[in-house]
C-alpha cells in the first residue's frame, strides 16, 4: 500500500503560513536598507550554481515556515525513498530512478531494486551508447556506400525529444565541427520534409527515440523517414531494389532507443541497433539515459559523461543539503509560497544565454506534464492550486516583448533569470565586451523588478504630472537569479537536475504522482478514433459532435 498522502492545507506550518501572509507587506527596498546581510544571506551555492534568493518576497521568518512545511509533508523522506526506488509513481506502481542514470559507476552501496542490479544495468547502457557514438564520431560505422555519417537525425516528441534538443543547443559549442543533428518530432509532415530535404542519405543515420515505441507520432515519422531513405538511396543508385537491400539499408542508417526492444525489432532495426533503458524512467526524465544518444555522439561520451556528473552533483546537494540550505528544495518551496499564498499562476524561466533557448520548452514538459494534476496519488481530489504555467524566452528578447507584463501588469509573475558568466563567443563592438552589456541587461532586469521607481523619483525626472502614474513601477516583483561560470556540460546537468528537483519538490507537498501523465491519453485516443472521419469515412463523421463534424467538414471542404 503506498503512503497516504498527507494535505498539505492541514498541516500546521500551511496554517501558519496563511497567517503570516496574511500580515506580511512585502518591501524589498525596506528589507534589503534594513538587512545589509540579506543579499549575502539568501545567496546559495549548488555545485557550479550561485543562486540569490534574496529578491524574493519573503523575510526569514517565510523560509522558516516553508522549510518546516517541508517537514510537515515528509518532503526529505519522500526523496530519499525514490532515490532508493521506492514505488512512489503510485499510479503506475514504478520505481522513480533517474537519479540512478547519473549515480558514478563505482557508487556504494550498489542500488538493487525490485531484484534489478540498476547501476550494473545503467553501465552496461552507457558503454554500449558510448561504443557506439565513438564508431560514428571515428567514422567506422558507416552508411550503405562505405561514407561516415554527417548529420544525426533524432526522431522523438516530448521527453525523447525536448531534452536531446534542448542540450544540443546549448552545448553547440562541443559538437564535433564535422557531425550535425537534427530533431524531427512533429506528426505534421512539414517537419520530416523540412530536416531531410537537403540531406545526402549515405551521410545520414536516423535515431528513433521513444520509450513506448508506439508513439503515433514518432513511429510515423520513422516510417516517412524509412520510405525517404530507400527512395533516395535508390534515386542515387546507392542500392539494388530488391527486400535485402532495403534491409541492409535500414541496419546502417537506422539505430533506436526504448524500453520496448521487442517492438524495435518489428519495426526492422536490429535489435543489436538499439540501445534500452527501463520503465523506472519518466520520458520527461530521460535525457540522461540512452535517449541522449545523438548527445553522445554530437559531443562525444567524455563530455556526455560529464553531463551525467553535473545531475549528479546536484542529486547530491538535494540529498545532504538541510532542507534550510537546499536549493532545490527551497526554489520549489518558494513556487509553493508564490502558487498557493500569493496567487501566482505562471511562472517565467529567462535565460540570459541564447544557447539556452528551448530550456524555457524543455521545463514545460518536465514541470507541467509532472505536476498539471488535481487528484493526490490515492485519488482523493487536491484542496489546493498546483502546476503553474512555465513559459519563457531568453533575454535580451522578451524585454522587447512581454516584460512590460511582468513589471507592470496586474498579475504577479515569478521570474528565474539564469546567466552564465563566460560567453561562447566573446564578440567586442569597438572596444565594447558584448556579453557583459547584455548581463548589464541580466542584472538590471531583477534590480528594476525588485526595486521599481517611485511617483516621486518619476517627477524628479521632470515627467508630467498626468504621466507620472503610467511610469511607476511597484516593485516588489520576485526573482530569483542563478548565474554558472560558462555553459559547460556539467552546467547544463546541474541546471536540468535543479528544475527536477524543484518539480520533485512541489509534487511532495502537493501529495500528487509527478511522474504518470495519464492527462495525455484521451486526447490520443480521440485522434485515432476521429482519424478515419478526416481521411472521409462518412460513418466516422456521423458519430462526431455537431462542432467537431461541422470542423472536419471545413476542413474535407478546403482540402478539396
Ligand atoms: O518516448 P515515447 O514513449 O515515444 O513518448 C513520448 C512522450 O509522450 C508522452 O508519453 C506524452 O504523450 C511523454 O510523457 C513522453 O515523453
């Protein structure tokens, strides 16, 4: 039987809680004038990561009441019992062992779960997908022609693609200069036409990512991608026509990974082709298994072996850390307090570094497919808000583009500015250091959110006096701002680990499963159900509603 969850609205410090915010009148500039200490005080270290809390709304006396609601709720208990494997997805009564995917190869004692040696089983993976990337980088796996592979084709959605593209983009810098990836996800056909269209197929290896293995999406687009290479290797009279070379064709330029070697096979790639990892990993959880293969190819298995090491750090700050000074743990606490005492209904992720552009993406998977639920894990409904909204676009960008909201507008958006110190590519503009003009940018962004402009600084600027209003700004906008020495693989790891954890943490207090994602199901199974309707079976169209037959029947009328 699984642990009861507990509600968290029962326990004495949400009580507290409520009652403490109900007195409290945030006042940053007050805070920090009064506090000479705050900044240095709420400033944490995890591993590479400074974190500054100290623009947050809360004084210490919050963060005292949030860390004893993490004690009421069990939060360090709950970790401990996945990282030792403990069902906690109740709903799909599994193991939760990401945390297993980054443990070091000689970790003590070795992890046995459910009769499985797991650290054994996660080596035994990573050497395979290692071997395999060096074949590929060195040149010795090649295609059909005896030519080594150029470019990478993942093919995946959701966790078996956000996070491989995710990670591509901001390690770019360490892709091998000679070796492309490309990221296929979409069932939309544009996607496929668009990342092939230019591809030589005796240079190209596809990777068909996916943990089922029965994606309708994914499996599409591997069937399309399949058809394109032996056209295209036919075209170029690269092969015989004939159901031996097409099957030679697919042993070379075919490789996959998934939980469900069984249906690799069905699919025609050699088993010896596909790489494993097991149900105990959440898709959205899965970038550090054999799903980062087009990582350990792109940047070869040392850095992806230094990836895994960053999670690592990280897992172990959240396991070691008081819960005081544990910044994952606290960074989920502090959404609690903006979630459930303060109103927040979004929250922003802003990364001042463009190779961070689709972390803002990759987080909506992890953190909204984990915790967009409304029953506890036992069923019983929740008695509380849960899963804000992540969004977000990297700066300088969004200033030039919704952070008028966020300074000004009535709702209250908690915002992570993240910044990395040491740029990629330090470009200099006539003497000027680019990258420290646009931390310029980093850093006044959470100064003018936290401190605003008072009617009275605004008048002093010789504004008029029917303007004034429209240019004042509250203040008292939280941020919290992390800052990294440069966007090593380690870095990147350390920051995914981070927002695991947070997600792991708001889950805990909210007593819900983060990690099934039974919301996606319906909508899957109404697609295949009104698939027949939009390919024109009158049947099919008839058993719709009026609304959705009348948009099929638009839509049968403009395709023509
Ligand atoms: O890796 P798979 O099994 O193809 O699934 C892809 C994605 O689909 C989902 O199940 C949601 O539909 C995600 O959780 C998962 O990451």
């Amino acid at each position: 039987m699984p642990t009861p969850p507990i509600d968290p609205t029962t326990t004495s410090a949400w009580q507290a809680l409520s009652e403490h915010e109900s007195t409290l009148r945030p006042d940053l500039r007050t805070w920090f004038a009064e506090d000479p200490e705050r900044a240095q005080r709420l400033t944490l270290q995890v591993a590479d990561l400074t974190v500054d809390l100290s623009k947050n709304l809360v004084t210490d006396e919050t963060l005292a009441l949030l860390a004893r609601l993490a004690d009421d709720v069990h939060l360090t208990d709950r970790f401990e019992a996945m990282l030792r494997g403990e069902h906690i997805n109740v709903t799909e009564d599994r193991a939760v062992l990401h945390t297993a995917l980054r443990r070091p190869a000689d970790a003590e004692p070795p992890l046995v779960v459910d009769g499985q040696h797991v650290d054994d089983d996660v080596q035994a993976v990573l050497g395979e997908v290692a071997e395999f990337a060096e074949k590929v980088r060195s040149g010795e796996w090649t295609g059909v022609t005896g030519e080594a592979v150029r470019t990478v084709v993942n093919i995946g959605i959701g966790g078996s693609d956000l996070g491989p593209v995710m990670v591509y983009e901001a390690l770019e810098p360490y892709v091998a200069p000679e070796l492309e990836v490309r990221f296929v996800s979409n069932i939309d056909p544009t996607d496929l036409a668009q990342k092939t269209q230019d591809l030589d197929p005796t240079t190209t290896l596809f990777i068909v990512a996916s943990k089922t293995f029965t994606t309708l999406e994914t499996l599409t687009n591997a069937r399309l991608a399949r058809q394109w290479l032996w056209d295209s290797l036919l075209a170029g009279g690269h092969i015989a026509d004939t159901d031996e070379a097409r099957r030679d064709a697919v042993a070379q330029h075919f490789v996959a990974v998934s939980t469900a070697l069984d249906k690799v096979a069905d699919f025609g790639i050699d088993p010896a082709n596909a790489f494993g990892f097991w149900d105990w990993v959440g898709g959205r959880y899965s970038v550090d298994s054999a799903i980062g293969t087009s990582l350990a190819i792109a940047i070869g298995p040392d850095a992806f072996g230094e990836l895994l090491d960053g999670f690592h750090a990280v897992d172990e700050h959240a396991r070691t850390t008081p819960v005081a000074r544990n910044v994952p743990f606290l960074m989920g606490l502090l959404n609690i307090w903006y979630v459930n005492f303060l109103g927040a209904h979004t929250h922003a992720v802003l990364p001042y570094a463009q190779q961070l552009h689709r972390f803002p993406a990759y987080l909506q998977q992890l953190t909204m497919e984990s915790n967009g639920k409304s029953v506890h894990w036992d069923g019983t409904p929740v008695t509380t808000q849960t899963g804000e909204v992540f969004w977000g676009e990297p700066g300088t960008n969004g200033q030039h583009a919704f952070y008028q909201l966020i300074h000004q507008g009535t709702r209250l958006v908690p915002a992570d500015f993240i910044a990395v110190a040491t740029p990629a590519y330090p470009l200099s503009d006539g003497g000027t250091d680019v990258h420290a003009l646009f931390l310029a940018n980093f850093f006044a962004q959470t100064k003018a959110l936290a401190f605003g402009k008072t009617a009275d600084e605004v008048r002093a600027e010789g504004t008029p006096e029917e303007i004034v209003p429209a240019r004042v700004f509250s203040g008292n906008r939280p941020t919290t701002s992390i800052l990294a020495p440069a966007l090593t693989p380690s870095v990147v790891g350390q920051l995914i680990a981070l927002y695991e954890h947070i997600t792991f943490t708001q889950g805990v207090v909210w007593g819900i499963d983060s990690f099934d994602q039974w919301g996606v199901e319906l909508g899957k199974k109404l697609a295949m159900e009104i698939a027949p309707a939009v390919q024109g079976d009158t049947a099919a169209l008839a058993a719709q509603d009026p609304s959705t037959r009348a948009l099929i029947e638009k839509y049968l009328e403009l395709r023509g």
